[in-house]
C-alpha cells in the first residue's frame, strides 16, 4: 500500500465523546468538557469527531465550527434519537433541523436510531405490524430528505431501541432503503454477525462505529440477566483488540469492497467520577486508534 493510501484511509478515523464518557441518557455518569475531550482526540491525532449529545458542543453553527477549528478537527455529523414507529409523531422537522446543523459544521452523516421515547437503553416496547410499517415508512423518509441535501443518512442498531435484535436488522435490510450504521458492538449484543453484515451487505454499510465487546457481558445482556447500563459500568466495551469482535475480518471486508465512510472509534464508558489523571480515558482510546491503524495498515 502507498503512503498516499494509508493518509488517506487514517483521515477516516474519527473519535466519539461517548469514549470520553459523555452520553445523552441522564444519570449516565460524569460529563467531560468538551474542551477536554476535543484537545484529546487532536493530541491521538484523529481527523475528525461525532456531535456527541445536545449541548455537548455549542448549539450555534458559528461557535460549534470555531471550537472544532480550534482543535483541528472536522465534524463527522452523529448519533440522532428519533421516535420513528409512532404514525402521530413526525420525525421529519427534527431530520431537517439535524440536517441544518451538519451543513453549518460541514459535516456529512446522520447516525439515525429508532428511540422508543422512552430514557436510556433498559427497557421497550415491542412494535406491532403498523408500527413497523411507519418505522420503516419513516426511515426511509429521512434518508430521502438527508440524501437530497447531500448527507448521508444510516440507521444504527442499537440496544434498548426499536431496532436491536438480529431479526430487526434483517427486517430493515429487506425492507427499507436506508444505508447501516455497522456499530461492531451494538451489533454484536443484540445477536447479530458483525462481520457477516460486513461481508454479505457491504453495499448498505455507510458508517462504522468500531467497538470491541466481551462476548460474556454481551451474552448476559441478551438474555435478560443483565441490563445494558450495569454491563457498561462493568466494562462491556474494551480498547480494540481486547475483546470477541473481530476487528480485522470487518475492516478487511469493508476495505476489499472499496468502503470510504468513517471508522469512529466508540468504546461506550461510564466515569465515576472525574478523572484524577489524564490517563483516563485517553489511554484507551490511543490503543483502540493503534490496533486500528495496524489493522487498516494490513488490509
């Protein structure tokens, strides 16, 4: 590979304040500054970071452009909650107003997840044949808008939403047109193959959140025996390379087909308490960007 090759796929590299610990469901634990966590991801040299949560970043366009600037960081756009299975909600103007703050960043992805209204990822209903048939209405709906005012719209499996499990996933797949978030955890807890999905549905895989999971955490949760929240404060998710996904099979498959969306490092992680040093949680993002780039080095 050129070195022309290997710049090109480390600018694909972006971070998430959720590896920093700051989440959009209350209580989740202590919430850095972004100033902290953005002069962090530039000191690991990521190109770029997701939004994080409403009001992590600053909420006029101007101010959110000049702290990135600041830090020498693009704006890969983020992670949007919608209520998408309910036919008396419209989740369109909350679409069009994301797609407003992507443009001002210059940012090009919209990360859709099927909330289902409710806080946090513990507890969810189960949708009914109506409530698929809006869902996936409403799916493809944002994609078409998102698409028309050239940002790229995906959905992200993830847990405690409406789209979680590996029989949803293939649901969405057949029935909709929307492109996947291929979220190596999420994927992982609620029953699918990552690198399966990676291999056999590259042509849909528009963005990769890349985690890595202990498969006994993950098990646990699946089967009802432990919430997603307690499994995440006990270390669900680990650096790169420590865990049971298989990081190189999925970068290897997405990379042979020519994939040139982002790969944002997301290692979900609940803090206590602040950080007494700066080594926390750095350190962890550093050796999930490491095996990472040894891992793009190599496929």
């Amino acid at each position: 590979m050129s070195t022309a090759e290997k710049n090109g796929r480390a600018a694909r590299v972006a971070g998430a304040p959720i590896s920093w610990g700051v989440c959009e469901v209350p209580g989740w634990g202590w919430q850095l500054d972004p100033e902290v966590v953005l002069a962090q991801m530039a000191e690991l040299g990521l190109a770029a970071t997701e939004f994080g949560p409403d009001g992590f970043l600053p909420a006029e366009a101007q101010d959110r452009a000049r702290l990135l600037d600041a830090h020498g960081l693009r704006a890969v756009g983020g992670f949007l909650p919608l209520v998408l299975h309910d036919p008396s909600h419209d989740p369109i103007p909350e679409a069009d107003r994301y797609v407003d703050d992507c443009l001002a960043a210059g940012a090009d992805a919209i990360v859709l997840a099927a909330s289902t209204g409710l806080d946090g990822y513990d507890d969810r209903p189960e949708l009914d044949d109506d409530g698929w048939a809006c869902l996936l209405a409403n799916l493809d709906a944002v994609d078409r808008l998102a698409a028309a005012r050239g940002i790229t719209a995906s959905l992200h499996p993830h847990v405690g939403t409406m789209v979680e499990r590996a029989d949803e996933v293939a649901r969405v797949l057949a029935r909709s047109q929307i492109g996947l978030c291929l979220d190596t955890g999420h994927l992982l807890v609620g029953g699918s193959d990552p690198v399966a999905l990676a291999r056999d549905h590259a042509d849909r895989i528009v963005h990769a959140h890349l985690k890595d999971v202990r498969l006994g955490l993950a098990e646990l949760v699946r089967g009802g025996d432990l919430t997603y929240a307690e499994a995440v404060r006990r270390g669900l998710y680990t650096p790169l390379g420590d865990g049971d996904v298989d990081i190189p099979g999925i970068v290897g498959a997405l990379e042979a087909v020519g994939y040139q969306g982002w790969y944002v490092l997301e290692q979900d992680v609940m803090l206590d308490e602040a950080p007494e040093d700066r080594a926390d949680p750095i350190d962890d993002v550093r050796r999930s960007l490491a095996h990472l780039v040894s891992v793009l080095g190599a496929a």
